[in-house]
C-alpha cells in the first residue's frame, strides 16, 4: 500500500493536503444527504458526494476530553488513562507522561512528515488550559474559562477584546452555561462574529497563505454542544412543532445507566417533557446549519485551491447528544445517540486508488482511534497504533 501511495506522489503530485473538520455534540443522524429530512446541511451534503460515508462510526469513551485525546493520540483510554473530563491518570507501570506512553500527537507527527500544521479551534486539554499540541500555528478557542488567565490566553476572547470591545462586557460569549444548559438561547453576537466565524476565518487566512509545504489542518467547532443559542436568523430557522418527540423506552431499561439521572440532575434536565424537547433541538438543529454555512466557506477556500483535488478531508464528531431520547440528556452513554457519529473521508486525486468514490456508504466499523492511522497513511508513514489501516481496507 505504501507503493501505492508513493505511485500518487510520483504522479505529478506531491503528498496530500489534509484537513480534519471537527463538531462537538453532533449528532450521526442530523445530515440531510444521510436521511434527515428535517434538517439543512448543504455543505456537510457537500463533503457526502466528494467522498464516502462511514454508516457504522463510534467514539469509544463519548465524552468530551477523552474522545479528543484518543483523536490526537490514535491511543484507546486504557492507554491514555482518560475517562471523563478530568485529569487523565497513566495506569501503574505506564509513564506518566501522555506522549511518553502514546507516542507524538499526530500534529507533531504530521511536522515530521514535512507538513505545515495548524488546528484551530476547541482543544479541551486537561489540566492545562493550552497544552502545546504540536502544531506550527495553534489557536485555542475554548467553551470555558478557569481563571482570568485563561480567557485572557482564549484567542477567541482576545479577538473580540482588541477588534469588537463593544461585545467585551458578555460574560458567555457562546451562550448561557448555567441552569439555562438546555434551554433555547439566541447568540449575544451577530453571525459574522461568533466563534464558529471566527474560526472560519483564521482557516481560511491558512488557506490563502500555506504554499510551499502541504498542510494538515485540524478545525474544532465548539457547536453544536449546548447552550444551543445560534445567531440570528439561525435561531428561528426551525418550528418546535415540526420536529419529532424524542424516543423513550421503558424508564427501567433507560435508566439502568445511573450515569444518565445523575447527568439530568446536573444540568437541569431532569424536569423537560416533549415540547421542551423540541424547542431545545430546534435550536440544536439552527446552531447546525449555521456551522454549515461556516464549513461551506471553509470548503470554498479549499476548493478555490490549485491543489483542492489532492486534499483529503475527514469530517466527525467526537460523540452526540441523547437530546431527550432515552430519557437523557448530554452523552456519556452507549445508548446510538451518544456514542454513534458521523464519519466523512474524501480524497478526489486518490478515489481510484482508495475507492473513495463520491457518495458512495460503507458498513465497515469504524471509531475515532482509526484518524490517526488517516492521515499518516496518506502521508506516506502509516502509524495505525490501537486504530485499523482504514484505507487498506477499503482498497481492499
């Protein structure tokens, strides 16, 4: 396979471009090409005819930090030690050290493989609010703030600080994280300056100005994770009462997770009946199209490249949100609406060689560990670590 690859360079073209387009809290079943007739996604619809769809991808620990470090480690959590959003902890034996004891980061791997990295976006590191991860140009944007240094260290917050002081005195820049989680908000800023835009607009500045080198770009929306307060006109873009109920099974089979009551009891949720639910994923479903609308440009500036073919882009979550079924709210279950997730790949230059044909749906199992093992098999240096040669497979 790595002659195969090494036949693509050879052929007028040199190792691909390769960006990595994240959601947090999005769930596999909200693409309207996937099936989802009460949704728009035109650009996510986009990236289903460049390339294929993965039908069966999961995160294996659905939960904010561990499924991020599983995805810049291509480690499982019994070797990264993270389970939850806290301090991960090696088991005894193993360094104590992340890196030590899972090897580079795939930024870092990426660098050795001659490429120019950048991520921007939702990094959600633990204990340090900006862990150095490897890339040349790293731009955190995070949901929350510890302290004043944090925000302050927040490039997001810098940005709306020095450039738009008008909108400094808002205490939640992305919505109201408080007893108001999972109730229905509106952006305190205007489409053009929310966080999703923001991060939009430095890729795209990436974009426009990465030549010499291919560049492996790693993008993180904070979106469509609650508070789901869309900017205007996205807030109102759904009608409550056009929208399903949610899907409940008997209170006794939902509930043998007790993690799913603690959680509800945690963020407000235990009390929201139907038409709560509704209204909540009318905004979820608003703060979706807007983020497509964010990727569509960002799909724009790949495609205005002379090099747009030859640029593999991968598109996942790292988990979804019950949203009322089950009984639940938030993830942190194995219930499909938690740990099932949307999985793109496509690569127009090597759909011949990988069968990476344009709209095309594999049933092949697939989770977050196997990104690793993406892109440095694209990049000509296969690390599959605890993942599977993804791309072996599908060439067959």
């Amino acid at each position: 396979m790595k002659k195969t690859i090494m036949a693509l360079w050879n052929n007028n073209m040199r190792k691909p471009n390769i960006l990595y387009i994240m959601c947090d809290q999005f769930r596999y079943d909200c693409i309207r090409a996937l099936g989802n007739q009460e949704i728009f996604t035109p650009n996510i619809d986009r990236l289903v005819k460049r390339g294929l769809v993965f039908e069966n991808a999961y995160s294996t620990c659905p939960v904010c930090v561990p499924a991020r470090y599983t995805v810049r480690t291509g480690r499982e959590p019994a070797l990264t030690g993270c389970y939850q959003n806290e301090m991960p902890q090696a088991m005894d034996g193993l360094p104590e050290e992340m890196q030590d004891r899972c090897g580079d980061y795939l930024a870092t791997a990426m660098r050795k493989e001659g490429y120019y990295t950048f991520g921007i976006g939702k990094f959600h590191t633990v204990p340090e609010f900006k862990e150095d991860l490897g890339y040349d140009l790293q731009l955190n944007t995070e949901e929350l703030w510890e302290c004043p240094e944090d925000r302050a260290n927040d490039a997001y917050y810098s940005f709306i600080r020095k450039e738009h002081p008008e909108y400094n005195h808002i205490e939640q820049l992305h919505g109201e994280r408080t007893n108001m989680y999972y109730v229905p908000q509106v952006s305190p800023l205007p489409a053009e300056l929310t966080v999703e835009s923001f991060v939009a607009d430095r890729v795209i500045e990436q974009l426009k100005t990465v030549k010499d080198k291919p560049y492996f770009g790693f993008v993180s929306f904070i979106g469509p994770h609650p508070p789901c307060a869309p900017p205007v006109p996205f807030n109102r873009m759904y009608n409550p009462d056009s929208i399903a109920n949610p899907l409940r099974g008997k209170p006794e089979i939902d509930f043998m997770d007790e993690q799913i009551l603690w959680m509800n009891y945690l963020i407000w949720a235990d009390e929201l009946n139907d038409f709560a639910a509704r209204n909540v994923k009318s905004r979820y479903y608003g703060e979706i199209t807007y983020i497509d609308t964010c990727i569509g440009r960002i799909l724009d500036a790949v495609e205005a490249r002379e090099d747009s073919e030859n640029t593999l882009i991968c598109f996942f979550s790292d988990h979804g949100d019950h949203l009322g079924d089950h009984h639940a709210w938030q993830k942190e279950s194995y219930f499909e609406q938690s740990c099932h997730i949307p999985f793109l790949i496509s690569w127009p230059a090597g759909s011949a060689e990988w069968k990476l044909e344009g709209g095309r749906k594999e049933r092949q199992l697939v989770c977050l560990t196997d990104l690793f093992g993406i892109a440095t098999q694209a990049a000509g240096n296969p690390q599959i670590r605890d993942g599977h040669s993804i791309l072996n497979v599908l060439a067959g």
